[in-house]
C-alpha cells in the first residue's frame, strides 16, 4: 500500500509535539549524545546560521557561541518553547516552521540540522536540499548530523512507529543514509559533500556546486 506522505508528515509533526516534555530524556540517558555536541567546535559553524528542526534546542546554545546570529525553526510550538527556556542568548530568535511547507526569507552563511535529514522522505530529498541552497548565502555551507546506516535496518520509505509515555502511538518518517549513497544523491541534485561517520553517526558538510567553483 502507497504510503500518504502529506498523512506521514503531519502525524509526524504531531508526534513531536506530543513528545516535546519527554523529548530531552535521550540526552540524559545517552553519553553519545551529550559527547556529540562538542563535534560543534570542530564544524564550520559561522557567521549567520539558520537551524532547521531545532527541537528544545540541544543544540543551539552550541551554534550561538560560534555564530553571529542563529535563527532556529521548528513545526512544534512546544518544543520552541523549550528550546527558548533553555536558550539564554540574545543572539538567537525561534520561529516556527514546516520546512516542506516553508522558503527562506533570507541567506545564511551556514545551514544546521542535527537528526533531521533522516525524517525526509526520498521523493522530497531534492526539494529540501533546493530549500537549503535557497537558504545559504554564497560560499555558504550546509552541516549535518544524523544517525548512521547501522542504527537499524534501512529502508526506502520506513513509517516507523514510536510509542509515548502515555501509551499513544505515532508513525513518523525514518531513513537511514550510507554516506556514500547520500554522497551520490547530493551531486546529482548539485552538491559538493564531504559525508563521513562518527561511531554511530553521520557528519556532512555540503555546498552547491555552483558556489566551489
């Protein structure tokens, strides 16, 4: 059966709000997490930086020490008001955003998503990636960090189901990416990357082609 990606994608949205009160718990129980942050300091993180899916902003404090402004987006109202909570910079303004829906008001000089790129659907890879590069000012760089290939099985299209504290159960997008497939994917949409792993993750730096040469 085809899967509805519009259905997928809002209960998705939905999960994360839902999530949003138990969502930092992975950081509390994972040392791996909480040692990934500092891979900020040896990314090219500068400059005005825009943070696509921004969560209760884990993340964000660490884009604000090498950044001149960070604007961090979610579609969760929830979780944006943790991550303001948590956030005490006065560099950094939240908006709330559905990136599938949404086009860049401006450029930045650098592009941050850590755990995001693995909730896109194949078919709408091509068209986030032209948002990100709408989004990037010029010689600017997108950078990334995701699960690795070998943190479950991969699948073309994966509805995976994640259960709540409450009981309730939500479908949410997940695809693991092998860095050299995704290598290949990016330049064929016009990406120049440099994609390695990190124990059981993924770490990018991409840039359009068009701003390297």
């Amino acid at each position: 059966m085809a899967v509805d990606e519009d259905a997928l994608l809002a209960e998705q949205i939905a999960y994360y709000r839902a999530r949003a009160p138990e969502y930092d718990r992975v950081y509390a129980e994972r040392q791996d997490l909480r040692d990934l942050l500092t891979l900020v300091d040896d990314l090219p993180i500068a400059g005005d930086v825009l943070e696509l899916a921004c969560g209760t902003g884990q993340w964000t404090g660490a884009l604000a020490a090498r950044a001149r402004s960070v604007t961090a987006v979610d579609a969760s109202p929830e979780m944006l008001g943790i991550a303001r909570a948590r956030t005490a910079s006065a560099k950094v303004g939240f908006e709330r955003v559905d990136v599938f829906k949404w086009q860049p008001p401006r450029r930045y000089d650098t592009v941050f998503f850590a755990f995001w790129l693995s909730h896109v659907p194949p078919s709408r890879l091509g068209d986030f990636w032209n948002t990100v590069a709408a989004a990037l000012a010029p010689h600017g760089k997108a950078v990334f960090i995701d699960e690795g290939p070998s943190a479950a099985a991969r699948a073309e299209v994966a509805a995976e189901v994640r259960r709540l504290d409450d009981g309730s159960e939500y479908r949410i997008v997940k695809v693991f990416h092998e860095p050299e497939e995704l290598t290949g994917e990016l330049t064929e949409l016009g990406w120049s990357a440099d994609i390695r792993t990190r124990e059981e993750f993924i770490v990018g730096i991409a840039e359009p082609r068009s701003a390297t040469r």
